[in-house]
C-alpha cells in the first residue's frame, strides 16, 4: 500500500520522499496539475472571506458566477445555465431528473459499455449486469443501444426523453465516437424531441485538446454534464444546458433539485482558477502535439493498439495479467498507471495536460521497460 504525503505538478511523494508521476491525473482530475499554484491561491483567498453558505438560490453565491461566467464564454449559446453539485454521479442524476420533467417523457436511451457513476440513477445506465445486478430493483425504462452502431438508432422514439453519452467512452478504454454516429444521433434527437446529453466528466476541462470534446465533431448537445477536473482538484460537478429547459425544474414541485453543498464556493472558486489556467499557459495548444509524442514513443511487441484521443489514452495488451505486472513494475519505477473497468487489457494514461516533452520520454521510457522486464 502506498502512502502519498505531499504533490507537486505531476509528481505525488510518499513519506520517504520518493516520487512519482502521475499518469493518470486521480482518474482525469488534475489537469492544471497537483498543487497548482493559482487554485491554491484562489481557494485560500475564498476560505478567508467564506467557505460554506445555503446555495439553494436565495443567496448570490459570487464564486459560483464567476466560474459559470468563465467556462460559459467558451460555450454554445444554448449551453449558458449552469447547475453545480458534489461530483459527476450527481450531476448525471440531475441531469435524468432533468430531462424527464423537461419533455414530461420517462424513457432514458443510454450506450452499452457506457459509465456515468455508482448512485442508483446513474448505476441504471450501466449495461453490465456484473456491476448494477447487485443493487436492483434499479430506475424502469432504461434502453440501451450500441455505441457507434447506425443499425441502434432506432430505439430513439417520440416517447424517449434523453439520450446520454459519453463521446469518448471512458471505461472501455478511451473509444471516441465516429463523427458519422454522433451526427446521425442528434438528426434522430431532433426528430424525435428527445433531448441529448454529453457526459464529458472525464473529457472536459481540455483533456482531448479542446476545453469539452463536442467541438471536434460540432455536434451540439442539449445538456451538457461536466465535473473532475472542473474544480481544478475540488470536489464539484455541474449540468450545464439552456434557460429554457433549466426553468423546469424550478417549480412543479419547489425546488426541483437541491444540494447542500453543491457548487461550493471554495470548489468554485479553485474550478474558475484552474480553467482560467488552462487558457493563461495554452495548454490546449499543446496536448495533440503530446498525443503524437506518446503515440510515437509506445512501440513496443506486447503493445496491440493504442487509442482514445487527446491525453486520453489506451494501451491494449495482451491480458489483465500483463496490465496488473506492467502497473506494479511501473510503480516500482515511480511511475502510476491504471486499468478500465470494462476493458482489463488496457493500461490508462491520463497525465496533466502540464507534463512537458521530456517528461513524456521519461515516462515512455518507464513503460517500456516494465513492459520488457
């Protein structure tokens, strides 16, 4: 078992002082790095003026604008309200509730192989039976369709409310959308009055080299659901869509959908410094060129395939027991790799988008190695 007791950037050290890099961001987090010296800044400048306060929407929470304000200039005009909670499985609940009270429907289209969460909603949308069967009853009215599959389409109909979907599938190792299905599929939502939902929890805030992947395909979404590395290493996650659908749930019954603590203004505050990062340093311009590097650098015979998109990426191997000798090896080397749910044979790499060049090398040159070993 390793202990951490202090980050830096892309390093995390145990209490010996050894380092590590991280390769996987804490499952796509950090971005802006661990310890970034601007969220710092903005979440002990928010904790001397205040942490907590009731954000049901009596009060203006200012942290919570300023964040909206920040990631909504880079949005759609039908993407500008904003509803922030804990975490993404929450954000996805929302969302559901959303879409239903929106188009007064109760059917949820979701992907096969798709991930959205663990709470009961969310795990609802899950189409493995080894990870929801455990926990049924689950929500009635879930169908799911094939991802990429043309010949799916038509479980999309008028009585469907939502379809949610990841545009780059996360736990079936990184698999991006084709531009083909992603177009026909919001053709078929617009004809059907069926709402679609991007679930970008772990592709938004610049991992594919855009601040959220819809804008590789520029296919619009009508809900957008964000959360990771949103809060710059806090806590937070948020639906995003237009004021008009948002106004459903304010009443019919009061309050729709509340949080406690959602939007936090400490969260809040270390979201809107971290994006605001992201754009200072131009991190965005450089992660197709790191792609590339990786890509270039991983060749090795045990290496099947590799993809996803943007720092976002999969290594196949040949069996989960090569993947569980290659993490322990790498770790061994100061190096933190992970897995996929769905998807064993695979190594993740999801470093911060702040990893420079010569950090890619070393840590290629890790891999490579423990692959060898």
């Amino acid at each position: 078992m390793y202990e951490f007791v202090r980050s830096e950037g892309i390093y995390l050290y145990d209490k010996n002082g050894k380092s590590y890099i991280d390769l996987i961001s804490g499952i796509a987090v950090n971005n802006v790095g661990h310890c970034n010296p601007d969220v710092i800044a903005a979440i002990k400048n928010q904790v001397d003026k205040y942490s907590h306060q009731m954000v049901y929407g009596e009060y203006v929470v200012h942290p919570q604008i300023e964040l909206a304000k920040t990631v909504a200039k880079y949005l759609p005009s039908n993407l500008q309200s904003f509803y922030f909670l804990n975490s993404g499985s929450e954000a996805i609940e929302g969302a559901m509730k959303l879409v239903k009270k929106y188009t007064g429907r109760s059917k949820i289209v979701a992907m096969r192989n798709a991930y959205h969460g663990s709470s009961s909603g969310s795990l609802s949308m899950m189409s493995d039976e080894y990870y929801s069967g455990s926990f049924k009853p689950l929500l009635p009215n879930i169908f799911f369709m094939d991802y990429n599959d043309l010949n799916t389409l038509d479980i999309i109909d008028e009585a469907t409310a939502a379809v949610f979907i990841e545009p780059i599938q996360a736990e079936i190792g990184y698999l991006p959308a084709t531009q083909e299905f992603l177009n026909a599929l919001r053709e078929k939502c617009n004809e059907t009055g069926t709402l679609l939902v991007f679930d970008e929890i772990q592709t938004g805030i610049g991992r594919t080299g855009k601040l959220f992947a819809f804008e590789h395909y520029n296919v619009v979404p009508d809900i957008l659901v964000s959360a990771k590395a949103l809060g710059g290493g806090m806590p937070i996650g948020a639906f995003i869509s237009s004021r008009e659908i948002m106004k459903s749930i304010e009443d019919n019954p009061i309050l729709g959908h509340i949080t406690t603590f959602g939007g936090h203004p400490v969260s809040c505050a270390a979201g809107n410094a971290a994006v605001k990062y992201i754009f200072k340093k131009q991190l965005l311009d450089s992660v197709q060129e790191k792609e590339d590097l990786f890509r270039a650098l991983l060749v090795h015979p045990k290496i099947k395939k590799i993809s996803g998109k943007g720092l976002m990426l999969s290594i196949e191997l040949d069996s989960f027991k090569e993947v569980e000798r290659t993490m322990k090896r790498c770790i061994d080397r100061g190096v933190i790799i992970d897995w996929f749910l769905y998807n064993t044979n695979c190594l993740r790499i999801s470093p911060p988008l702040i990893i420079s060049k010569s950090e890619i090398h070393e840590v290629c040159k890790i891999v490579l190695q423990s692959l060898d070993e």
